[in-house]
C-alpha cells in the first residue's frame, strides 16, 4: 500500500488549504496531525465507501473529510485556520472498513505534509 499526502503549506488564520491522500487502493481512510511536542491525534476518518465520516471536536464545522474513489483519493478541506492547527498531518489506510480512531486500527501510513497557520 502506499500514500501520497499533499497539499500542506503556509497560511494566514483564517484561510484555508485542501489536502490530498492518493492511494494505491482503496481503503477505509484517516487523517492525523502532530505538532511539535504533542502526540499524534486524529483529525477525520472516513469509510472506504464514503458513506461515514468523523472528525474530532476541534475541527467540526472547519474541516471536511472526502473521497474520489474513481481517483482513489482521499481529501481535507481545511477552512477557517487556526494557528493551533499548525502541524504535520498524516493519511493513513485501514484495510478493515469502518472508521479508525486511533492510530493503532491504521496499517499504512503516508509521509506526512506540514501545515503552518500563521496568525
């Protein structure tokens, strides 16, 4: 399996920024961060199929979690930035479908693609 995270970069608060996962197949799917000093946390999850989703308190209502799966992609629009969700942020795979909350009911993962929110 491998992932392909992009789409990471610098911007002011309140803006916003589009990640993509692409992956080699298609699988039930998360996103992570980890920001300089803190553990890695799950930011959405979504099933293979698309049809359930779920996002971590701190980003309802600015994040949305999505999938192409004709182009086996997986996405994060990120709206309405906050310096605190400065981070690296990961994709990762399960084979089982469902939603994963930790990343320990993840079995691959991407490389990672840094955000930086300035205020």
């Amino acid at each position: 399996v491998q992932l392909q995270a992009s789409g990471g970069g610098l911007v002011q608060a309140g803006g916003s920024l589009r990640l993509s996962c692409a992956a080699s197949g298609r699988y039930a799917m998360g996103w992570f961060r980890q920001a300089p000093g803190k553990e890695r946390e799950v930011v959405a999850a979504i099933s293979r199929g698309g049809g359930s989703t779920y996002y971590a308190d701190f980003v309802k209502g600015r994040f949305t979690i999505s999938r192409d799966n004709a182009k086996n992609t997986v996405y994060l629009q990120m709206n309405s930035l906050k310096p605190e969700d400065t981070a690296v942020y990961y994709c990762a795979a399960r084979f089982r479908d469902g939603l994963g909350y930790s990343g320990y009911e993840y079995d691959y993962w991407g490389q990672g693609t840094l955000v930086t929110v300035s205020s």
